[in-house]
C-alpha cells in the first residue's frame, strides 16, 4: 500500500508553500487536486503555481486539458492513481494538494465511480427530490433513504439534504446501495492535512488575493476566454471568470463584477470547508495565525511516514 499525503482546505490559507517546503524536506512530487488549475491557459483566475513558485518540486495534472474540454471526478482519480504509482516508484513522497472536496474524496476513499456520471438523469432526480423536500422537509427524504439504504441513513443527518439526495441518485442509476458505493477497499493510505484561519481573516485574505489578480491580468485572461467561447465550456464556470462575462456583456459594472469574484470566492471557501469537515478525516492546522507552523506539520508527516 503506497503511502501519500493530501494537503487540502479553502482557497488562500498556504497550501501551495506548505508543499513546497515538505516537498523540499521529504523529497515530494505534488499531484494538483484542482479542478480548474487543469486548463491550458487559465493562470491567473485559477491561482495556478508559477514555474519559480514551484522551486523545482515536480506538479502533475496541471495543464492537461484544452479549454473546450471537459473533466470529470473519475478522470482525476484515474490519471492521479497513475501518478501516485509512478512517484512512488521512483521513491518519492506523492503528495496531493488542492481544495476540490469531491475530487480529493473520490481519490482518498477510492470511491467507485464508474457507472456515475451526471448527466441528465442525475439532474432529473435531483429535481424530483428537491422538489418532494420542498413539499414535505429533508427528515421525510432522508425517511426515504433509510428505508432504501439503512446503512447510508445512519451516517448522513436528516438535515444534510444535498448529501441524502446524491445517495438516493446512486441508488437509482447505478442499482447498487450508496454504502457500498463509499466502501471500496482504499487502494492507497493517505495523511489528510488541512489547512484553515479564523473566518474573518480568511475572508479578508481572499479579498487580497482577487485584488492581486486584478492587477495581475484577470480581466484580460477573462476576456480571452470569453473570446474563446468559454461561456459554453466546464472551463468558463470557474470563479473570477463567469463574474467578468457580465461585465463584458454589458450587464454590470467592473466594481460590481470584482465585488461579485469576491463574494462567491468567500462562499466557496466555506462550502470547501464545510465539506472537508463533513466528509473526510483531516488533521486541522493554521498556518496563517502562528497557531502551528510548518516544522510542526513536517514532524508529523515524518512520524507518519515512520510507523
């Protein structure tokens, strides 16, 4: 069983120098776990590591995909599977870093994907669901669930409604119960490392950094996206893009769009930790404050990696 480690949590909390420096120290290779950092061509609204930022550590499944292209779950845990063995191979510590919950879930737990893509099956049940919760409240859903899958019902609370309905998709379109979907035998062992701050600070942190974007080129790389047609790509609905189609369409002002990156860049970190929190088993640090520092993460790595 290959050994490797997954440094995740919201957007601007220090994962990128965090891998950095253990890749330095425990002779690392670092798989990117972000969906977006996957295009050609879209650096700077996706925060993408520079060449120097990178200080010669090796990244994979960066850059691996046209803009027209698209990407899903499955594809991640297949190419970053093949990279693990690949970097394990060669000796190295493989180490995963990004904040795409589902993403570092499928490859972490080794969920069984296969048959489960969305398509318009899954939004048809979605929608069905949505709406018998609209009528009659998430605990009557969940009810629903229970008596399909007992199993899957005692670990998902009734208030949980978004993660009930994805179980009882599953179970619709793949015939099999959504416990034994998550129960695949895990291929590797991973150490979950998460990275986080106090709300306020890490709200104020991501206003800085779509700031810094703005200065660095956003607009004009946005704009060569939405020339490309990307308002019809997977690649056009990341943050800091989609917020600039308005704009250049005429439909709001260039304050308001940068005000609008930041605000759902503020939301998206806190859907990203309310689902790391919910869904994996992470060691939590924050780097930002002081609380802990980076020898402290590294010390616990290296005991990990001892026992």
């Amino acid at each position: 069983m290959t050994k490797a480690i997954a440094i995740v949590g919201p957007t601007a909390v220090g994962k990128t120098a965090l891998s950095i420096q253990l890749a330095h120290h425990l002779n690392g290779e670092v798989i990117s776990g972000d969906s977006m950092q996957i295009y050609r061509h879209l650096d700077i609204g996706t925060a993408k590591i520079t060449p120097a930022e990178m200080e010669g550590v090796p990244h994979h499944l960066i850059n691996i995909r046209d803009l027209n292209q698209r990407f899903s779950a499955a594809e991640f845990q297949k190419l970053a599977n093949e990279q693990i063995e690949q970097i394990e191979h060669k000796g190295h510590l493989p180490m995963i870093v990004g904040g795409t919950g589902f993403y570092l879930q499928t490859l972490t737990e080794n969920l069984a994907l296969g048959a489960d893509h969305f398509d318009e099956e899954s939004q048809r049940i979605r929608d069905y669901w949505h709406k018998i919760a609209e009528q009659n409240g998430s605990e009557y859903v969940w009810q629903q669930l229970q008596q399909k899958d007992p199993q899957a019902a005692a670990q998902i609370p009734t208030g949980n409604l978004r993660r009930i309905i994805r179980a009882l998709e599953v179970i619709e379109k793949t015939g099999h119960l959504f416990s034994q979907q998550t129960q695949t035998k895990t291929a590797n062992d991973f150490l979950l490392i998460g990275l986080t701050t106090e709300r306020s600070v890490l709200y104020e942190r991501i206003n800085q950094r779509v700031d810094l974007m703005i200065k660095n080129g956003l607009i004009d790389e946005a704009r060569w996206l939405y020339e490309q047609g990307g308002e019809n790509y997977q690649s056009g609905k990341g943050i800091g893009y989609r917020e600039l189609f308005s704009y250049f369409k005429g439909e709001t002002t260039l304050d308001d769009a940068v005000a609008k990156i930041k605000q759902d860049s503020r939301h998206y970190a806190k859907r990203q930790l309310t689902w790391f929190r919910n869904k994996m088993n992470i060691q939590w640090y924050d780097l930002v404050s002081g609380r802990n520092t980076t020898n402290e993460i590294e010390a616990v790595v290296k005991n990990w990696l001892k026992n």
